[in-house]
C-alpha cells in the first residue's frame, strides 16, 4: 500500500497537507474522515490514531500525526523543492519559529468562527457575544503581529520564498474569512501576500481546497449541512466551552 493521507478539508491543517502534496505532485490515496459525521471516533480510524484527530498519514506501517510532522515528512521524503523546508539552518530556523508561534497564538484562534456561527447552532448551543467580540480581538492583535512581526517588508513569512509557514498561515486566516470575516480586508500587505501565495500554490488548485469551508455557511443556511451524531455533542460542547 502506498501513500495514504486521512483528511477532512474543513479542517485548516489538512487542507495544508492535501494543497502541499497536490502542488508537488506526491501521489497518495486520499481517505476522506467526515468530522461532521464523527467518523474520527471510528474503531477503525481509533486504530490508526487513538487521539481521533485529522490529519494523518500512513505510509506503509508508518503512521504520522500532526499537520507540521506530516507536511516535514512529506518534503524531506520526496525531495520536494528546497524553499519549503530549506536546507540552510538560519532560514529553516526561522520557518520553525513561526510553526512555534503559530501553534501558540493562531492555531487555537482563527478556527473559532466556524464553531460559533456553525457547529454552535447545528447542535443547539450559543456561545455568548462576549466570547465572539473577544475573539475578534484575539484574531486582531494576532494579524497585527504576524504582518510586524514575521511579514515585515518580505513578500513570503519566513524567507523571500513560499515556505511551509505560508502554506500554515494561509489555512488558517482563510478559515474566519470563509466564515464573513475577511482577516485581509483593510491590511494591503497581508492581502498581498496571500494573493501571492495562492498564485504559486495555484488559484485552481486553492479554490477547490477552499470549497468546502468557504460552501459551508450556505449548506447551514439551506439546512443541508450534516448534523453531527448524537454521540459527538458531549466533545462538541466541550470544545465550545472551552473558547476562551
């Protein structure tokens, strides 16, 4: 068996995974996990990862976790161009440290849009306005950071070229966007940058990553979006509760 990736493209990592191994041709089997449907509580997803999360590789008997293991693992196995994870030790030193920041202060941010106007209603829970507006400052004071910060006057995070922290960056800030707030509105620099970004990803190749995410508002309003199991609120709720 070759190559298989276990993702959802409602989730920001994984659409970095599945956007990385399409833009560099790695050929795998793609083996879709419907969150919505709880399918990550399988038995046989369990077996291939007990912490029931998205994404994971399986390569032969090697099982991998974790967006930013999988996406180094990927470009070191097949040799993918040098200015995703570049060879030179201040450069892919400074890749790392935005992975470091991004885990800390965005990675737990820029999702909760989707949960509040989305998972939220679909299972009966509110979460109160007081956590949306705080959030919307969270999300602020993070985008101020990452244009000062790590943008600075470079076209691309890290370095002069795309790297794996682009590819991290723009998944997230895509997904309050799909979601009626657009992080790049009002910051010509960030918008820039994502315009080039997705040039070198590809356009094409972006919008049918983004499709899901960015289709998910209508399907909740024409009351086509999947309910999730009975058995998955007691986790939804607790995530929800846990907003900050």
């Amino acid at each position: 068996m070759g190559l298989e990736l276990y993702l959802d493209l409602l989730s920001q990592p994984c659409r970095a995974v599945y956007i990385f191994a399409q833009r560099n041709r790695i050929p795998f089997e793609l083996r879709p996990v419907e969150l919505l449907k709880g399918q990550q509580r399988s038995p046989e997803f369990s077996q291939i990862n007990s912490l029931q999360k998205v994404p994971v590789l399986k390569d032969g008997d090697f099982i991998l976790t974790e967006s930013t293991a999988i996406l180094i693992y990927l470009s070191l196995k097949y040799q993918t161009e040098a200015h995703w994870y570049p060879p030179d030790l201040q450069t892919r030193s400074r890749v790392h440290e935005y992975l470091g920041w991004h885990a800390d202060s965005i990675r737990g941010i820029f999702g909760v849009p989707l949960w509040t106007q989305v998972l939220a209603p679909l299972i009966g829970a509110e979460v109160p306005e007081e956590k949306v507006r705080r959030n919307r400052a969270f999300m602020d004071h993070a985008l101020q950071q990452l244009e000062d910060t790590f943008l600075k006057s470079r076209p691309f995070l890290a370095s002069n070229q795309v790297s794996l922290a682009d590819l991290m960056a723009l998944e997230e800030l895509i997904q309050p966007t799909a979601m009626g707030y657009d992080v790049f509105a009002g910051r010509p620099r960030l918008a820039m940058w994502r315009e080039q970004v997705e040039a070198f990803l590809g356009v094409e190749l972006c919008k049918e990553a983004h499709g899901a995410i960015f289709s998910i508002k209508e399907q909740m309003a024409k009351k086509t979006l999947m309910v999730p199991p009975p058995e998955a609120h007691h986790s939804l709720l607790l995530r929800i509760s846990r907003i900050p």
